[in-house]
C-alpha cells in the first residue's frame, strides 16, 4: 500500500482522473495540469521518487537541458505553494531526487496493485472497487513522453483489472461468474480469455449449448475487429465440447468426458476422506478438513474444484456427468490423541497416484492441524500438477513436512515473479534451509529465487548473490545427478556468471534426462542466442513454447523468442513478441529492455522511448555502463553486443 491509512496528510486517487484531498477529503486545486503530473508519476515510482532529470525530460521533452530543468523548479514552487495552502507538506526533494514522503498519502493505485494478491472473492472484490474508472482519464498534458507513459500504465492497469475479475469469477459461483465475464466483455469486447472463461462458466452450470453459441461470438468478433481466428487454445475448448457432446463416453471415462487441461484449467475432485478408526468425532474432523481443503482449492484460480458427494471414499461427481480430471482422496486415523493424515492426487483416468504425503497431529489442536494440511495441499498439488504439465517428475527428496511446506511456499512465490514475490520466496527457501541444512530442494530453490531475483531487480547483481546461488545449485547437482530441475537452475547461475558454455552444457544435460522439460529448450533458447547462434536458439525457443503452454513463466519462453530473433536481425518480429512479453509480465524489465531495442531498431523512436521510461521507473539508476554486462548478460559477439547497446542508447536510456 502507498501510505498507510489513518496516518496519511491526505489521498491521490488516479483511477478515473486525478484527484488529491487533503485530511478529512477536502479537495486540493493545483494550478495548470504539470503538478498533478509530477505527483501521478512519482506515486507510481518505487519509493515514490525519481531523477530530477527523468521528470524534466518526461514533461519538457521538447525543450533543451536547461530549460526544462528550469521549468521543473518553477513548477515545483507553484505545486509546493497549492499544497502547502491546504496543510499537505509532502514533496522532498535533493539535489539529484525528488520524491513524495514516505507515508504522507494514501493512492488507490497502490493499495489497488497490492490488494489483487488477495486469496478470497471477498478480497478482490474490495481490491477492484477501487478502479472507478481508467487510469487518469480525460487528463492529456501535452507531452508526448508523459501521455505515452499514461497511455501505458492505463493498459496495464486495465489488464490487471480484465485479469482480476477473470480470476474473482472464477472464485465464486458460476451463475455469479457469468455475471462477472459480462463484465469483464463490456469493457473489453474483443477480450478472447474471458471468452473462454464464459465457456468454461456454462458448461460448470450445464449451459453447453450457451457455451458453444460463446464460441461462435468470440470467432465472428475476433474476424470482425481483426480479421483472424481464434487462438489454438479457444478452438481446442470448442472441440472438447464438440466432443463431449457429440461422442459416446471413453470406456476408461465412464462417468462421462474428462474435464482437464483442454478445457482450458485441470479440475479436481475433493473425495471424502475414509476415517480408519470408526469413532465418530474423528468423522467430524474429516469432513472439516475435506471443506477446508475444497475451499483452500477453489481459491486458486487455476482449478476446477468438485466437491465432495456420497459416502465416504466416493469419487465426487461433475456437473453434465463430465469427470475430473484429478481426486484427491485419502484417511484419517488416531492412536490416542495422535491423528495420522494420509493424502493421495490420483489421475483419474490412469488410477496412478501423482502426489501423497502424510500429515502428523493431536487431536486437541485440530483446527490447526487442519489449516496446516489445507495449506500444504495446496501448496504441493499447485506444483505437482505444474511438473505433471512439463512430464517432470521431481527426483529430489522432499524432506521433513515443514521444510516441504516452506520450499512449496517459496516455489509458489517464485512463480509469482515480481520483485516483491522474488524477495519473499528467497526469504522462505532460506527458513527452509535453515531447518534442513542439507535439503536439496530447499538449495535449488534457494538458487533459482536469487537469480531470478537479480534478472528481475529485486536483488543486486554483485558477485555474493551469483556465487552463492552457483555454490547452492552445484551441490544439489552433485546430490541428485539425473535431477533436471537443479541442472536447469544451475545453467541459468552460471549464464549470470557469464559462464555461457557451462551453462549449455548443464542445459544439454538436462534435455538428454527428460526431453519433454519446456524450461531446459527455453533457457538453452536464450545462451544460444547469447552465443549468436541464431538458428538453433529459434528451434529451440519454438520448442519450449510448445511444450510449455500458457503456463506461469511463458513470458520467460517468449523472451528467448525475442532474444534470438534481435540476433538475428528480424528486428520487427522481435518487437512484436516483445510487446507481450512486456504486456504479460509489466515488472520484468529484462524484457522490457529488449522491447525498447527492438522498437529503436525498428524506427519506432516515440514506442521506445515510451518503453526506456518503463524500465527507469522501476530502475532509476539503469544506464548504459550498468546494463549489460551487468544488470543482464552481454551477447558473446561484439557486432551483437554493440548493435544491443546502439538501439539501447538511441532509445534514450542514459550513458554511465
């Protein structure tokens, strides 16, 4: 949250135009329109403060260095005076910064950004109230640098709203879901997810004549604004439905069709757990704990979840006779005050067990005890069902029950990727390790969440951070040799080490052990563009994307994309790519980079400076000596390296 509510001198709303009230909401009128442009930019910073030099060039573009320095200082005196009238003594500034004081306003953006982490539909719903409307509308300054970056953050923002109430229909009911997927087609009627997601909502309901009529005005939508068809995922939701409708049912699905990663997210079928013992208290404890596993699951919108029915150990049953994809099924049992809970994710076609793990209790902490196992369920099934998507089956021993929730814990942060994220889910990996010195998933994940940290900014690049996470991967390599998870996390250590040939190697290692791992032909895509071997990095970097699809780090695959094709000089395809990369994933300034070099290479010199702003406001002090290498790795070939640095610099990113 930007300011902390009830200690704040006022509030800055810029969800639907700009607005600054002082205490007790009494508006504050700012003379001409550049103060209230100074401080909608700085609320957005990291730390609520910028250069001096960034907001001159942001609103006097067209002037000279000195004039517009000139002009920012005139401006600040007016905007310093309208403030200082109504009580709000918020603006700092030095030499070289200028900033808002920490705590001294509350902005909806912020608190708006923090609140779509919220878990429950109750927590979205209060975080997406706070969207009255797109960010600064009607306000236009006159300046192309400074409208640009406005015109950018409200695409943003309007994503992450599109995308939030996407996941809050997927947390409530489905008859209130496709009241929310209306919405989310009102504000965005080419918007093809929320297509998808209606389909999916009616055929919940058992609506799959509506779902397809949904299908037919995505496609007739889509040719109408764009002239194309609909991506390889609505079709194959369409056929799934075709397919459920049209074909008798499989002999190994005899309850009816599987409803699974075609039908756009995995369902899951939460059984009633089989209570061992007999005695009826425990049969209490059960069921609770089968509600808090559902609920815990439903909150992730990723799932499809199907409760429970029937006697204890009955496969739950799908609405339209369609069947999980997943169950999870499992028992309880006591000796004395000790409870013992065993849990399996068995795939529902093949009968095999993808997961089980069993928990450790007392009876008279029960409620505890259950909020812990719903915890780790999820947690682990979350990232079973991801490893079961890439055919990877993790070799490494998972450790004690609370070493494996924190490493889960870290993981799921990690696939998060934001900065903040980063942070926390190399905060959980070193509890973990902490608790289990010797835990190889805990070292892994520990090594992977500080480099990633470091591509993301999160972390310095220094060499402390980089050794440590090579030192850490090397070991769980050495400990789990044919584990392709640690070779991959240590290929990327060593490519920030600039150790491009060592890191190939362990990717190579890591395909030869399981050719189906999307990560190991994405990062290996990525060296071999570093290397300059373009055609290689293509197919390799085609292929991750085919294996991955559409999951978490998808945008990670896409980048390699992006990187090979700036090699190779298809600078236009790369600047297509690279817009979403940077429309998927606004925080990952790695790619950001790549953006704002394609489009100066492309002669699209107002997008690139657009896109250089983008990275400096969430990296002020990004500079041509500090860039690459540094920041990021240099391409090994000068010509590469050199032409990377030319378009970084004729994009606006300052020298050293």
């Amino acid at each position: 949250m930007h300011g902390g509510k009830g200690v704040t001198a006022g509030r800055i709303s810029l969800f639907g135009g700009f607005r600054i009230e002082a205490e007790a909401g009494r508006e504050v009128r700012l003379t001409g329109k550049r103060g209230a442009a100074i401080l909608a930019y700085l609320a957005l910073c990291p730390g609520m403060a910028a250069p001096r030099e960034r907001l001159a060039d942001l609103l006097w573009g067209d002037s000279d260095s000195a004039h517009s320095r000139n002009s920012l200082r005139q401006t600040l005196s007016v905007l310093r005076r309208d403030l200082s009238r109504s009580g709000m003594e918020i603006i700092q500034s030095n030499k070289e910064m200028i900033g808002i004081r920490p705590n001294a306003v509350w902005v909806d953006v912020g608190d708006f950004e923090a609140g779509l982490s919220g878990r429950s539909a109750l927590e979205l719903e209060h975080t997406l109230a706070l969207c009255t409307g797109p960010f600064l509308d009607g306000f236009y300054l006159g300046s192309n640098a400074f409208d640009d970056w406005a015109a950018l953050e409200r695409e943003r923002l309007l994503n992450r709203a599109l995308g939030s109430l996407e996941r809050l229909a997927r947390l409530v009911d489905p008859e209130n879901g496709l009241a929310v997927a209306d919405r989310v087609l009102a504000m965005e009627p080419t918007r093809e997810e929320a297509y998808r997601l209606k389909m999916e909502l009616l055929v919940a309901g058992g609506q799959r004549d509506k779902a397809l009529r949904t299908f037919e005005a995505c496609r007739n939508v889509l040719r109408k604004e764009f002239d194309v068809d609909v991506s390889a995922e609505t079709r194959a939701l369409w056929q799934s439905l075709l397919s459920s409708t049209q074909q008798p049912p499989n002999p190994q699905t005899t309850n009816g069709a599987i409803v699974g990663p075609r039908s756009g997210r995995p369902s899951i079928a939460v059984a009633d757990l089989v209570n061992l013992t007999g005695l009826r208290g425990d049969d209490f404890f059960a069921k609770g704990l089968v509600h808090d596993i559902t609920t815990a699951l439903s909150e992730v919108a990723d799932y499809i979840v199907i409760s429970a029915l029937g006697k204890s150990g009955d496969e739950p049953r799908a609405p339209e006779g369609l069947r999980a994809r997943y169950t999870l099924k499992g028992s309880v049992q006591r000796s004395g005050d000790e409870l013992r809970v065993n849990i399996q994710l068995v795939d529902s076609p093949g009968g095999h067990n993808v997961w089980a793990q069993k928990f450790d209790g007392q009876s008279e902490s029960a409620l505890e005890f259950q909020d812990r196992i719903a915890q780790a369920v999820v947690l682990a099934v979350s990232l079973e069902l991801q490893l079961t998507n890439w055919k990877v089956r993790d070799k490494s021993p998972p450790g004690p029950p609370e070493v494996r929730r924190l490493v889960n814990e870290a993981l799921m942060k990690y696939f998060e990727m934001t900065r903040d994220s980063l942070l926390v889910s190399k905060d959980l990996a070193e509890k973990a390790l902490s608790l289990a010195p010797g835990n190889v998933r805990a070292k892994r994940t520990l090594s992977i969440a500080i480099t990633m940290g470091t591509a993301f900014g999160a972390l310095p690049r220094e060499q402390v951070y980089i050794g440590y996470a090579i030192e850490l991967a090397e070991e769980a390599v050495r400990a789990v040799p044919d584990d392709e998870i640690a070779r991959c996390i240590l290929s990327f250590a060593y490519e920030w080490d600039g150790r491009i040939d060592d890191a190939i190697v362990q990717c190579q290692h890591a395909i030869s052990l399981n050719p189906s791992y999307p990560s190991g032909h994405g990062d290996i895509s990525m060296l071999f563009a570093l290397r300059g071997q373009v055609s290689e990095a293509m197919r390799a970097a085609n292929e991750a994307i085919r294996l991955g699809a559409h999951d978490v780090i998808d945008f990670w695959r896409h980048h390699g994309l992006v990187m090979a094709l700036f090699a190779g000089g298809d600078d236009r395809r790369a600047l297509e790519v690279a817009r979403k990369v940077v429309r998927t994933k606004p925080g990952f300034v790695r790619g950001a980079l790549f953006w704002a070099a394609a489009a100066s290479a492309t002669g699209n010199n107002e997008e690139a400076s657009r896109a250089i702003h983008h990275c400096l406001s969430q990296l002020p002090h990004l500079n041509l000596g500090n860039v690459s290498p540094g920041f990021m790795p240099r391409y090994v070939g000068d010509s590469h390296h050199s032409r990377f640095l030319e378009m970084l610099s004729k994009a606006g990113l300052p020298g050293s």
